[in-house]
C-alpha cells in the first residue's frame, strides 16, 4: 500500500494502513505495520498486501515464506499474492468489550534469513448491536402528592458498540404529565429520568403507560423500547433520603468473599410503616460480584473479584419506604490491581533444528510475555539463565527475540535447554520460567582423529600371507554421513608398485593385513601413511604414520665364512709350528648368520677332534687355541670338527672341519696331506653311481662291438705289426682306478706309460710311440703312481706278470716325500701311502705333458714343475719338495731330475707356505 489512505466506508469495508514510512530492503522493522478494518469481515477479506508493505519483491517473496504468529488464528498470509487476510470472525465486541482502542497485535515472520515483523490491525467498530434494556417493561409507583419537577430512575438499556454506535439518547412517547431526561454515570454509560411535569390525582387517574425508547447514533441507527407503567399511590409525603448522592470506594482485587465493601444509609421522615427502608439494587444485572442487606444497606463481596476482567462497578441503589416512595444513589466501587497474576512465556516460531554454524546474531525464536496486571505488577524483565550461547533482545513491549550470541558446537552440546525467567515489577515481584530444548544439527566440522599420533607394530617374518598385521582407528564427533569413515593408504616409503603387494588395508575398520610374507632379512621396516576420510561435504581427512617393523625369526643357520671350501671342493688346511706353546692362535673360524639379536649370537663348540684337549676353542670369538704343547705320541696332522649355533629358539648350526698339521715349514705338509680320506659328498657319490651303472653299461655294448670287430679282424689275418702294441708283452692296459669324486681339476682319463731301458720315458693313451725291441724290459705305470715290470720281449705270447724286484730298495734321501720325511718303513720298499703316490703321480703327468709340449724336459719350466697351473704363479717349486730327484727307474740309470735346476746350477729349494690344497689330483 501506500505511505497513507484515507479512511474507507463501512460499505467496502476495504483495508487501510496508516500513514507510517516502511523502510524498504530492511532485515527487521523497528515500526508497527498497522492497518485498520471494521469487525465483521468476512473470512478471506484482504486486510493489506503485507508482502509489498513489507518491501518484498516480485521474486524474493516466494522464499520469505511469510507467515502470522499469533495465539488465536485471526489472520493469515496468502502465500501466492503475500496479502493479509481475514481467517476467522472479527468481532470487535467480543475481543475488547468497551475499550475505546481494539487492536490486535502480532507478529509476521520470514525466513531466508529469518527475521520477524509487528504488525497491528485495529478493528474499528460497526452498528452490528442494538441497544436492549434489561427489562421489557418496568412499573413506577408514584404518590399522587409527588411535586411536579420530581425524578424517578428508570432501567437503562445497555449497547455493546462504542462510540457513536453505542447508546447515545433515550425518548419518551408522548405524554402531559410526564417528560424524559438522559443523564450520565462516571464511566459514560446513560441512563434515563423521567420528571413529573403535573401533579397527578390518583382519582382521576390510576395509571399511565408510557413507552421509552433507547436510540444510538450509527448509521443506520438502531433502537430498542421497554413499557412503563406508572401506578399513582396514595400520599407518603416523605420519600426516603440517602447520606451521599454518590459512594465512592476502592477495594484490592483479592478481597475474600464476604468482605464488606461499605454501608449505605437513608432516612425517612415519615412514620410507621412509610418510616420503613429497604434497599436493593435498581439494576440486577450488577448484582453478581456483591451481596447487599436490603435491611443494612451493607454491600458485601460476593464473588472474588477480578482487576483483569472488571476495573470498577458503578451501582445504583433504591430505597424503599413503606409507602412506596423511592430514593436512589450511586455507588461506585473501584478495583485496585493487586500483582495476582504470573508473567508467562510465549514461544513462537521456534524452530526444530539449529545447524551448528549459525553465525552470531542470527533470530532463532520469538517471545512474547503476557502479563494481565496493570501499571508496575504488568511490566516484567526478561531473563536468560545459565550460561548459554544466545541472548535475548527487546523487539517492542513484551516482545522479545532469542538470538545466537556465541559459537554453536554440537560435538560438545548437542542441544541446548534454554531457560528464560520473567520478572514483573509487582510488590512482591512474581516470576516464572518456562523452557525449552534447540536442537543443535551437525555440518561436517570435524576431521577424523586417529586414537595414536603414530602407530608402530611389529610383525615377526614368515607370516601367513593374509594375515592382519594392525588396525588403525580414527573417530569423528560429528553424525550421519559426516562420521563415516574410510580408511586408505596414500604413502608409502616403498615402492609403489610393490606397495600393494605387500599390504593392503580395509576401508571400513582400518585392519592392515599383510599380503605376503615378509622376510626379516630382505625388509626390516617399512612406513605406511594412513588416511581416514568422512562422508561429509566436503569431505575431511587426516593421516597417520604406521611403522611395520619385521621381527626376526631364526630361520637362518650360521654361515661358515673361514674356513671354506674352493669351488672344486677342496678344503684348506692350517700349519702349527711344531713348537706352538699353549694358547698359541692357530686359526678363527669366521661365521655370519643372516638373522638378528639373539638368533645371530653365535657360539662356537668342538663336536670331534682327533685329540681331545689339544686345541681350546673361544666360546665367542670361534678362535682355535693350542691348549698344550704338541707331545710325541700326537698326530701330526689333527682334524676338529666345529659347529657353530645361533642363539635362536630353537637353534639352528652349521659344522666346520678344520684340518690341522704341525710342521715348521710347507714341504714337511705336502706329503702329509695325502693320508687325508677324500671328503664324501652324497650328491657326487650318488652321481658317481649314476655315471658308473651308465659306463658298466657302455662298457658291455662297446665289448660287444669289440669283440664283433675282432673276429672280424682275425678273419681277414689283419697285420701282427699293427696288433702287437697292445699285446700283453708290449704294453699292458692300465683300468680306471681313479678315485670316485672327479672333483674339479682332474682328468678321469686312462693311459699307459711305457719305459724302455734306453732311458726315454713316452706317456700315450692306449698306444706306445714306438715298438719295442725284445729283451727290453717295460715298465708300465698306474694312476696310483706305482711302478713295476709289466711285459718281457722276449715272451710275448705269455702276458705273465714278473714277480717284482727284490733289488728296489731306495735309501732314506732316495724316498718320495719331503726331504727328512719318515713316510715308508725301514726297508726302503716303495711307499704305499696315498697322498705320497698321488702327489707323485700329479708331478710325473704334469712334467709329462710340459715335456709333450716341448716346453721343457720334464722338470717344466722356470722351475714351475708343472704346478703353476694349479696353485697359482706364485707356487712354484720353491715352495715345494722336488720330488723328481727320489724317482728312480729300476733297470735304468736314468733320474727324474729338474733339467731347469741343473742349467741354472741350483738345486730345489724348499718353501715356508703355511696353507696348501689337499685331497686334489692334477692330472693331464
């Protein structure tokens, strides 16, 4: 509407808004919007168009949705046009009885932000209410003696309207004796006189009828009549007189029933039976709240009185004499307002969930307080208790806003019970509080926190593929969706396409569980980063550091390091000074073991030794230790069989052998290490048996070709020159007596050697070089390294084996081994130990096949005999015994001597090395 309008007709009944200035695009209105209507509307009766009053436009109304606050449901909002409309009857009459002012008074609230508006439409009133008396009809008994200009009281009508509308005039119909005069109480209400004009003569006249006519001012005016009787009595000629024309009284609210209010009094000066007064009310319908003693004339409290409903009484009394005559007088009694009445606490528009981010200031409800007593016991204050995040503001009298005045968290409140206590001003002051309970919503404020700022466990290796290693937990104060947490991995310190094979994680309870086995040795730690994440929107997270450290299973023996095996097999050996004094250090065995902690401390124990008590061996440090001197009857060579255990449970070893020979030098060992047996391998043997059972079996097809091919050979009377090398009386083929483990190194290869007595020495696989003449002795030689007369010339048809020579003697410096040595018996016959043999044996095919190369003679050259090739140049026959020089062939005086050192002029010398090869041929 309009900044003004004029006042509309009762016709149209059209809304009107009084000229107040709206401030447009404002939050909140400090002013009234106020309108003014007549009663009686219809329902559906535009009042005004709030929403442009209000400053709303076209497009922002529809999510204002405005709406009325109000106890009783008088108006409402259209939400397609955002009018004011009429909901229910307005009767003015009935909401404010005779107060001048009828407004009503409520509140408009928006939301989108939500805010509230006061809005006050005044009901104005309407000619809908026709004065009525009390009675239809009233009799007045008048004395015939009464004097012209005398007054008589007679019953009012009562209107409900105000203003013009109420009762404004009484009329009297035509009469001579009588004529009509309105008077006016205090609380302007009228009522009627009616004045004796002309004496009256009973005998003449007993009666009179007069009709009197209440009219009021509206438009149309209405009316109503009530009939007089005037009966004319005989003479009393003393009418009863009152002490006071008007009593005035004020009395408190909360008098109790029975209390007397006052005493009126009247004299008569008549006598008799005219002398007699009795008192009553003239009007009944004033009679409710008090009692009056007709005979007294005592007013007293009937029903408990009540400021909130009637704030004075104006009564008139009549009193009566005997002869009829009739005096009147007004009582007016006032009601003093006494602080009876409670303040209380209206909420409206509260709301069924506060979110939590609400920010500070913002409406969440409206008060209103009611208080029905008057003056200082109706004003109140208004009061928030405890310490809450909202307060209350003054909207307009007795209207008040809550308001958030703090930061809303629901994870440490989730709802509120607000308590607001109203105080009036009365004495003494009442109050009363009332309550009620915000719920507080949740908005995803809260990131996950895990229970440990980092997380370290420990997974012992060879775990079970699948098992669940930890579990991470992370909370989230918040609800719903917001609280749901998933669990991922989003770092780790491996790498990443190894990451998921190692450990995956479950998204709903956070359980890691490793998807291998892990392997202390190959991985010790490793640091996974964790991520919890809500469902909210946005989403939050947070990360956590989980350290996997691998424990240690001992499911590693020990590792020899020292001493070790070559890759051929072959063992090393250990020299002791012959003189070693007790605690003297022969050797360390040097062991490692993958593992960790307990499961890598290694002790070291003697299971086996040749002689007990001759070595000490460090618990600790593996050291091997001479425990006392070397004594005659010891061996010299001594073997100690060590094994070295962990620490674990249960513990897991490894054995070492030790080989041990006391010497003072290098050619005092070599010969010596020939009595050790080969070291027996199950694999090599079973692979031996392999090859065996395969060359057995080669071995029956080739003589079976051999033996076709022969009698074939013998049909066609082939050549005797060609056949006769490998007769029996020429040359003597040697079997495969190597020993079973073909270690690396060695040739396991057949051959014949073939000596003639003209002192020149062939080596050659299954042939001689040349033939041989009769009467030349042939000496023909194994791998065993034995020498002995095999064939005679001079019978060649009878391969008998001579018997051996008696004269092979040698003398203690003509005997294989090192110089000194005491390998052999007495006798001088040939020695039959095998490391002697076998070493001789390796020099004589090694010198062999140097001098087949035409290297050297064979001695080999630089002094090498042959054995560079085995243990390296720096091993050469400096470190080794010529054994060349103690090889004699019987029947020849030929010797096996070092042609290098005789060229030179120098003879072998001896070494001083302390490790040397054994249980290793050299064959070529």
């Amino acid at each position: 509407m309009g900044s003004g309008a004029a006042e509309r007709g009762r016709a149209d009944r059209r809304p009107v808004l009084f000229p107040f200035l709206l401030p447009l695009f404002c939050p909140a209105l400090s002013e009234q919007i106020r309108y003014r209507i007549p009663e009686e509307m219809p329902k559906g009766s535009v009042v005004g168009n709030l929403a442009k009053d209000l400053g709303f436009s076209v497009l922002e109304f529809p999510t204002r949705k405005l709406r009325v606050s109000s106890e009783k449901p008088y108006f409402t909002v259209s939400a397609d046009s955002g009018e004011l409309l009429v909901s229910s009857r307005l009767d003015r009459e009935q909401m404010c009885g005779k107060n001048p002012a009828c407004a009503l008074e409520f509140e408009v609230v928006a939301d989108n932000p939500l805010n509230f508006y006061h809005v006050n439409v005044e009901i104005e009133d309407i000619n809908d209410h026709t004065p009525k008396f009390t009675q239809n009809s009233f009799e007045l008994q008048i004395i015939e003696s009464a004097q012209p200009g005398t007054r008589f009281i007679l019953g009012s009508a009562h209107d409900s309207d105000i203003g013009t509308n109420s009762l404004q005039n009484y009329q009297l119909s035509p009469n001579d004796h009588f004529s009509l005069v309105n008077k006016e109480k205090s609380d302007g209400n009228k009522y009627p006189e009616l004045v004796l004009k002309m004496p009256l003569d009973r005998e003449k006249q007993k009666s009179y009828h007069l009709t009197l006519t209440a009219l009021d001012f509206g438009d149309p005016a209405l009316s109503s009549t009530a009939q007089i009787e005037v009966l004319v009595t005989d003479a009393n000629d003393n009418p009863p007189v009152f002490s006071q024309d008007i009593y005035r009284v004020s009395i408190p609210e909360n008098v109790s029933p029975g209390t007397t209010v006052l005493r009126v009094t009247a004299t008569d000066q008549d006598e008799g039976t005219n002398a007699e007064i009795t008192f009553t009310f003239s009007e009944a319908s004033q009679i409710t709240p008090f009692n009056l003693n007709s005979n007294t004339g005592e007013i007293t409290i009937l029903n408990t009185l009540d400021f909130e409903e009637v704030k004075e009484y104006s009564i008139i009394l009549k009193a009566r004499d005997g002869g009829g005559m009739i005096a009147q007088c007004t009582v007016e009694i006032e009601v003093i307002d006494e602080n009876d009445n409670v303040p209380e606490v209206i909420f409206q528009s509260l709301p069924d969930l506060i979110m939590e981010d609400t920010e500070l200031g913002t409406h969440i409800a409206l008060l209103k307080i009611r208080d029905k007593d008057s003056g200082h016991n109706g004003e109140v204050t208004c009061k928030l208790e405890g310490a809450v995040p909202f307060k209350i503001l003054t909207s307009s009298r007795n209207t008040y806003k809550l308001v958030t005045d703090g930061v809303l968290d629901r994870e440490q409140n989730p709802e509120y019970n607000i308590t607001i206590t109203v105080t009036d001003r009365g004495k003494p002051p009442l109050s009363s509080s009332s309550s009620v309970t915000l719920n507080i919503g949740d908005v995803n404020d809260n990131a996950p926190v895990f229970k440990q700022a980092s997380y370290m466990v420990q997974v012992a290796e060879n775990n079970p593929p699948g098992v669940s290693i930890a579990q991470v937990s992370a909370s989230d104060p918040d609800l719903g969706p917001n609280s749901h947490i998933s669990y991922s991995i989003v770092a780790s310190d491996l790498e990443p396409r190894m990451l998921s094979s190692y450990v995956s994680v479950s998204a709903q309870s956070g359980v890691v569980f490793a998807q291998r086995a892990f392997d202390h040795e190959q991985l010790r730690a490793f640091e996974l980063t964790l991520q919890a994440r809500d469902q909210g929107s946005p989403a939050l997270s947070a990360n956590v550091s989980l350290r996997v450290l691998v424990g240690d299973r001992n499911d590693n023996a020990p590792r020899v390091l020292y001493p070790a095996l070559e890759p051929d097999g072959s063992a090393l050996f250990d020299m002791v000074p012959r003189a070693a004094e007790p605690g003297y250090l022969v050797t360390k065995v040097v062991a490692v073991d993958a593992d960790s902690g307990h499961n890598a401390w290694l002790s070291y124990h003697v299971l086996q030794a040749s002689e007990p008590g001759l070595f000490s061996l460090g618990l600790r440090t593996g050291e091997v230790r001479t425990a006392r001197a070397l004594g005659d009857r010891d061996a010299a060579r001594q073997r100690l069989l060590v094994a070295v255990r962990d620490g674990g449970k249960p513990p897991l070893s490894a054995t070492a052998t030790l080989h041990l020979v006391f010497a003072d030098s290098l050619q005092e060992v070599l010969p010596d290490l020939t009595d050790r047996p080969a070291t027996s391998d199950p694999q090599a043997e079973l692979q031996f048996y392999l090859v065996v059972a395969l060359a057995l079996i080669s071995v029956l097809f080739l003589l079976a070709v051999i033996l076709a091919i022969a009698l074939r050979l013998r049909r066609r009377s082939s050549s005797t020159a060609v056949w006769s090398c490998f007769q029996p009386g020429h040359c003597v083929k040697s079997g495969p007596v190597l020993p079973p483990n073909y270690s690396e190194g060695t040739l396991p290869y057949s051959y014949n050697l073939c000596v003639a007595h003209t002192g020149t020495t062939e080596f050659n696989f299954l042939k001689c070089s040349k033939q041989l003449s009769s009467g030349q002795d042939v000496l023909c030689g194994d791998p065993s390294g034995a020498l002995f007369p095999l064939c005679n010339s001079s019978d060649s048809t009878s391969p008998q084996q001579a018997p051996p020579n008696t004269d092979w003697r040698f003398s203690q410096a003509q005997r294989p081994g090192t110089s000194g040595s005491q390998n052999g018996d007495d006798t001088g016959t040939w020695p039959n130990n095998q490391f002697d043999t076998e070493m001789l044996q390796a020099m004589i095919l090694a010198s062999a096949s140097e001098a087949a190369d035409g290297s050297s003679t064979l001695g080999g050259g630089a002094g090498t005999m042959g054995l560079s090739a085995r243990y390296g140049p720096q091993f050469t026959l400096q470190h080794v015994p010529d054994y060349r020089q103690n090889v004699y062939i019987p029947g020849s005086n030929a010797t096996l001597t070092n042609a290098a050192g005789k060229r030179d002029g120098k003879a072998p010398a001896g070494g001083n090395g302390n490790k040397k090869k054994s249980g290793k041929k050299e064959k070529k």
